[in-house]
C-alpha cells in the first residue's frame, strides 16, 4: 500500500515547470543544486518526470526556500483535512527585535512594549524553533523591502542545516558585542559567503565567513543563527 503524498504532485510540477521554463532564472540542474546544497543535481527533473511522486520533506522546504514561496503552496487544498479552517493551523510570533541588512548591527532586544506579533504559517520542521525580527536597511531590497518582518528557523545542527541559497542571519562576536545582519548565504567552493541583494552599489562586496566543517558555519567569531523562512511586509500598524 502506498502511503498518499503530503504534497501535491501535479502542482508541485507545474510549478517547476514555470520555475524552469524559458527566460527564468532556473534550469532543472541548477534549481536541483540550489535546493539540495549541492548533493544532487537530479531533484527537479525527477520530480518533473513523474519518477519521484513523494519527495521528502526536506526536499520539498528546499524547493520552496530556492523559489521563494511559501511551503503551504504544496500543500494540497484538502490535507488539513475539510472540517478544519486554514486559518486555525497559524501561529503567532512575536517579533522582538531588528536586523540591520546592510550593515552588522548590535543585538538587543526590544522592551516589551516595542514588541508585536505576526501571524505566520505553520511550522515547517517539526520541533525547529522559530523567532521573528523586523529588516532595517537596504542591502536586501530587491527581495526584502525594509520595515519587513522576518520569520526565521533557528540553526539547529541535526534538525535544520543552511544550505548555498538560503537566506540567513549571522551573528559575530565582538569583545562583549553580538551583532547581526542578513544575507544571502553561498558557498564559492572554498568559503561559506555572504552576499546582498541590493538596488545599492555600496552593498555589494561579498563578505567571506570562512570554511565549513561539521556542523559549523563560520568561523570562531561569525556564524549562521538563523533561516529565514518568509518575510512579512506590513502595510499598517496601530500607532501607540
């Protein structure tokens, strides 16, 4: 007996198919390499072919975090199941604090009264930890506008691992200092890499964090915290 697949095939193929269509930025390779870290180049075409009608989870989120859109995209309309509203699998974070994206900025946290919450989806690694910061800057812009609110899956080796591709919050260490910024995370063949999506020239030399190894991401003073899964732009909120 085979089990049903928790996402839906046809759509998950139709949107590869527009992904990898002419004039776009993927080939079936290359949106393979980028969704699998580089471990098979293979992926896409399969799942296009109909060879692979189940993909994994981790499969699926890295196909979602290449392209840009939300997991639930997946989902078939009828998984939640027909009694259940979609709206009752959100979640609710609360987002307490902010990240320069053009340049490292101090970490603190917000007083309670600054802080506010967003409503998110569900969460797509089970047990992975999830926290929220607000986007200052213009280093990601041509992706995330500022005043974007961030929805990110906290780095824990063994449940979630950064791949080249992913959006990422990294931390350095200065003396007494912790300082945090966001960039898009590559990786040349020697070094982890960050590097902006910016409508600016000053964002645009790369910043190298060092060379992996196991479960490591950075050197002694800099490492990846943190995926972002989604950002959240905010048209209005109450004023205090």
């Amino acid at each position: 007996m085979t089990d049903k697949p928790l996402f839906d095939p046809a759509r998950l193929r139709a949107l590869l198919e527009e992904a990898t269509g002419p004039d776009t930025k993927w080939s079936a390779r290359s949106l393979s390499l980028a969704s699998t870290g580089g471990r098979s180049p293979n992926v896409v075409r399969d799942i296009m072919r109909g060879k692979s009608v189940n993909p994994t989870l981790d499969t699926i989120l890295g196909l979602a975090r290449a392209l840009g859109k939300d997991i639930s995209e997946f989902v078939p309309s009828g998984a939640l199941g027909a009694s259940t509203p979609r709206a009752s699998v959100s979640d609710r974070l609360k987002v307490v604090g902010a990240v320069a994206a053009g340049i490292w900025r101090e970490q603190t946290d917000w007083a309670e009264e600054d802080t506010y919450e967003i409503e998110v989806g569900p969460n797509p690694i089970a047990g992975g930890e999830r926290f929220a910061l607000r986007m200052e800057g213009y280093s990601m812009d041509q992706i995330i506008p500022p005043g974007s609110d961030l929805e990110c899956l906290r780095v824990t080796f063994g449940v979630v691992t950064p791949q080249p591709g992913d959006i990422v919050i990294v931390q350095r260490n200065r003396h007494d200092l912790q300082e945090l910024t966001c960039k898009r995370l590559e990786f040349d063949g020697h070094n982890w890499v960050l590097r902006a999506e910016s409508t600016r020239p000053e964002f645009q030399d790369p910043i190298v964090i060092g060379r992996p190894d196991d479960g490591h991401f950075g050197d002694d003073e800099t490492a990846v915290i943190a995926i972002v899964l989604r950002s959240h732009q905010t048209l209005y909120k109450r004023r205090r």
